[in-house]
C-alpha cells in the first residue's frame, strides 16, 4: 500500500508597496516633502552609491512584513542609487536610513515622537530630524537628533544674526534651516540654499529681468551697458 502525501501550498509573503493611505497630510507637509526629497536628490546625483527616498516602505525584517516603516525623507550610503517600489534591508546588504527627516502634522505627532523614533534608533538611524510646517505641534519647530551608543540626543540649534535657526547634519554635509517657518537645506560649503530645478529656473528668469532692467536704465543714461 502506497501512502499519499497531501501537498500544502505554501503562501508567498507579501510586502506591499502602498498602503492606500495619502501621501501627506496637506499641502504644507506634501509641498516640504517633494521639496526635501527634490533638493537631495539634486545634491547627491552624481553620488551612485547614495540613494535619496520619500514615504517609501522600509522592511526591516524578513519574513515579517508588519516590521516596516515609512519615513517621509530618508537617505541610504552604500547602496545602489536606482528606482525601488519598496526598501527591503535584507536586500541591501543590510543598510539601513543614514538620516531621516520625518514632516510633522496633527495625525502623526505621537508616532513621531515615539514608535518612530524608537524603530529608527533600533535600526542605527544616525541622524533623526523633526519639522512642523504649521508651528502647531512641535516647539521648536524644527528639531534634530543624532545617535550615540544607541540613544538620541539633541542636535544643538544656532540662531543666525537675521533670525534663521540652523541645525548640522554631519551626516549629509548640510544644514537645516528654518527660514521664516520654512524648511531650507543649506550647502555650507558654497554658501547657497539647495533649490529645486523649478527655483532654480525662476532664480534665472528674475537675474536676467533684473539686468535687462538695469540695461535698460544705463541706456536712458546714456551709457551703453556693453561697454562696462
């Protein structure tokens, strides 16, 4: 008599890529979070083994797809900079974010200030940024975090003589800026603020305006501005 063996199928482990859920919270936090992740990708894309994220799902342990999490901003060195739909550490030699910049807002304050920033110590997080668009939730309005033997403490703030508050982020060579209320990463190196291509076309457009409408005033005067 020859036994029969039942063959179970075994269920592939799912990792979605979405969660349905929106982008950001308004347009104040989705403007900040295309902003952020427009600037570094700018300022790292000659770097191939730096890669530059938003709202995109990290799994951080195999076989497990409720480990996850979704930073806003993140940033990975030592990895492949290409598309992903999902980050899978497993599938990166282990790399877990360098830095991450999470946008405040109502709905996501006590995840911020807690699960988060506890997921993000666990995984070796270096540097843990914090903005509130509104004010409305965090005082200050812009914090920073850097990790030491497994523990964050406070990234010391200073106040610049026009009133910007400045953070440094060892990690990516910059600072972050709180300009009026808004949000600016800031090459210290070139002594310039990182701009998008959109900003960085306007910059353009209104420096060509502005010498044209200074020529154009040389001329009333007699002066031929090719000559200068």
């Amino acid at each position: 008599m020859t036994a029969s063996v039942e063959y179970i199928p075994v269920t592939p482990i799912e990792y979605p890529d979405e969660d349905g859920k929106p982008m950001a919270e308004g347009d104040l936090q989705r403007k900040c979070l295309v902003y952020a992740t427009t600037v570094l990708e700018i300022y790292f894309q000659n770097h191939p083994d730096v890669y530059v994220a938003g709202n995109l799902f990290i799994y951080y342990e195999k076989g497990y797809p409720e480990s996850v999490v979704a930073p806003d901003v993140f940033v990975v060195f030592g990895v492949e900079n290409r598309d992903r739909r999902s980050y899978k550490t497993w599938e990166e030699n282990n790399q877990t974010p360098d830095f991450v910049l999470e946008i405040t807002s109502k709905s996501t304050r006590s995840k911020d200030q807690g699960a988060k920033k506890g997921i993000y110590a666990f995984l070796g997080v270096r540097e843990y940024f914090q903005y509130d668009p509104t004010g409305d939730y965090l005082n200050p309005q812009l914090q920073g975090l850097h990790l030491v033997d497994g523990n964050y403490f406070p990234v010391a703030a200073n106040t610049l003589p026009d009133g910007t508050v400045s953070l440094p982020s060892e990690v990516l060579g910059l600072e972050l800026r709180l300009e009026a209320g808004k949000l600016r990463f800031y090459n210290p190196a070139t002594g310039e603020i990182l701009l998008t291509h959109e900003e960085e076309a306007a910059a353009r457009q209104a420096a060509e305006e502005k010498a044209q409408r200074l020529a154009a005033k040389l001329r009333e005067l007699n002066i031929d501005p090719d000559s200068l």
